[in-house]
C-alpha cells in the first residue's frame, strides 16, 4: 500500500503559487533584524507564531506587511529565498515560479535593484547546488494605484530577463482586475506571461474570474476555485487550457473545508488545477505538506497525487522540452513507488 505522505512529499512537482515574502520564518526574522539593527515587538519564535491568527485576507494582511521590514538588503532577499528554495527542494519541488511584491520594499525605501538582485542570486545558487530551477513572477499590489503598478512594471523593464511573468496580489476588495487592466495590456506587449489572483469567497469572486478569463486574458490563475458557481467559466478555462494555482492549507485558515471539494471537482473535470504552499512560514504547511492535507481531507489516492503533480508541469510556464523532461521524471518516480 503507498505511503500517501511520502508520496505526497517525494512527487517530483512544481510550485506555481509562492510569495517569497510568504516564506519569512521566525528564526529568519530575528536573524535579518539583528543584521539590520531592527528592535521587533516579539522576542521569541512562539510570541512571533502567535501572532498568526487569520480569519480574512485583510487580518493576514496586517502581519504579513509589518514583517517585511528585516528585509533591507540584496543579501537579505538573497537569504530568504535560499531557505525558500533548499526546503522545497526537500519536498520534491524541481521548478518554483516564485511571486515577489516589489512594491511591499521600494514603498518603503528599499531600491528595486536590491529586491530582485537578491533573489535572482538565490534562484542562480539553487541551480547550481540543489538542482531546482526557479523563475520569478513580479506582483503588482492591488491596494496602491493603477499608476504606480505602471511605474514599477516601467522600472522592472531592465530585468526583463529575470522575469517570467506578472501578477496582482494583495487585498482584492473594492480593487478589481479591470483596475490593472491598461498595466496587464503593455506588460504583454512587452513579453510577460500573465496571472492574477481571484482569491476565494470574496465579494464579486465570480465575476473577477469572469474578467481575469475573458476580459485580461490572462495565461494562469491563482486560487480561482470559486470558478465552479459558474460552470461556463469553468468549460472555458479547460478550453483555454488554463492552470489553477490552489492552495489548501492556507484556504483552511479561512474555510472549514479548505476549498478541498472545489479542489477535488475542478481535478475531475479535467482542469490544470495545482496545489501549491501559498505563504507557508504564515500557514505552515509547505508544498508537500498541502499535498499531503488535501489528501487526507478529500481521500484522494496516489494517482490522485500523481496526476496533481502532472498538472503542475503541464500548467507551468516551462518551455515545452523542459516541461516534457519534468513529466518523464514523474512518470518515473510514479512508476518505481507503484502508482500507474
């Protein structure tokens, strides 16, 4: 009989919903604070943990900025996905398209050239030494203007070659896709794959999906489950061949069932849905771990996990012989545990 959570942490798979601000633990956050002569209001990893407390996006939120400020430096950013990195690389994870929030560091001073210069050596280190490729995804935030995503998307052009793609994060109320809609029009023009972010039970939810699918024409969409109150939109994303980035474990901070049914019905109707890790250090659970929690709510079976890690190849934005290699890997590794 397989062992569901050692295939669930052993799958080969790729990450395809991260913030990398998301993965700032504790211990991390008193180390870049003593670097950085930062006095915080916690003085112990429990005091720091205690804090996260979620009921909303809007109460997660109100942590998960204040704690950006340790990170002042390239080599901060550097350190924060390195750890990123080498703890997906044990949980399977052989490709991650990282989110950043540039705008969370240069609203409060910190340059742009620091932010991403950091990450893109960590991103350089891990494939050289954990053997894990990595691309990063600018977010623009969705509560600050319109011109100001303008300006960063403007200012990110002379990295062109260090970003994959461009998403909307942050507080989704009263802060609609078609807010960003002229940003998301010259960044595909410029070469930018795009996503955004229709997070769950928010109000409007079917109708941002309805606009980020038909109106953005974005390439991908992260968390998205509440597509399923319209199957139309859901004939139409599978038409598209659109991925899904879901993420159980931090749904499960603000729904009883971690959206594990509309999870499960999206993979039966043969949509790209994923399972990713969200902002693991705030939800704790990393990418194995949210595999491993879906599991054991919707009683999916080894093939169940096998075919979610397909869907995280095939929904990537990897360039088809990479992709193609990444399958035949799994396809191995399934092989050699038992799972047809």
């Amino acid at each position: 009989m397989t062992d569901l959570a050692a295939l669930a942490h052993g799958l080969p798979k790729a990450e395809l919903h991260l913030h990398l601000e998301g993965t700032l633990e504790p211990e991390l956050k008193f180390a870049l604070a003593e670097r950085n002569g930062i006095e915080l209001a916690e003085t112990t990893v429990e005091q720091v943990r205690a804090t996260y407390d979620f009921t909303d996006l809007t109460s997660f939120l109100a942590v998960y900025y204040p704690a950006m400020q340790v990170l002042q430096t390239a080599d901060d950013f550097h350190d924060l996905a390195w750890a990123y990195l080498q703890k997906a690389a044990s949980q399977g994870v052989v490709h991650a398209e990282m989110f950043f929030d540039p705008q969370a560091h240069t609203s409060r001073g910190v340059p742009f050239s620091e932010v991403i210069g950091g990450y893109r050596r960590a991103i350089v280190r891990a494939e050289r030494e954990l053997g894990v490729s990595g691309e990063l995804i600018l977010c623009f935030l969705r509560d600050f203007s319109a011109e100001y995503a303008m300006a960063t998307l403007m200012e990110a052009l002379a990295y062109k070659p260090w970003i994959l793609g461009v998403g909307l994060d942050s507080d989704e109320r009263g802060n609609p896709p078609e807010k960003f809609a002229a940003v998301f029009a010259r960044a595909r023009q410029e070469g930018f794959l795009l996503t955004m972010h229709c997070d769950i039970d928010q109000v409007g939810s079917i109708d941002n999906i309805r606009t980020v699918l038909t109106g953005i024409a974005v390439d991908r969409i992260d968390h998205g489950t509440n597509i399923v109150e319209d199957p139309s939109l859901v004939a139409l994303a599978i038409e598209k061949g659109i991925g899904f980035t879901t993420c159980p474990v931090s749904n499960s901070f603000v729904t009883e069932q971690m959206k594990a049914d509309e999870i499960v019905q999206l993979l039966r109707a043969g949509a790209k849905v994923t399972v990713n890790s969200d902002d693991p250090a705030y939800f704790g659970g990393y990418v194995g771990d949210n595999y491993a929690a879906l599991a054991a709510q919707a009683s999916l079976s080894a093939a169940d996990l096998v075919q979610l890690a397909r869907n995280s190849f095939e929904a990537s934005w990897l360039t088809p012989a990479r992709r193609d290699a990444y399958l035949a890997d799994l396809e191995r590794y399934a092989a050699e545990h038992g799972v047809a």
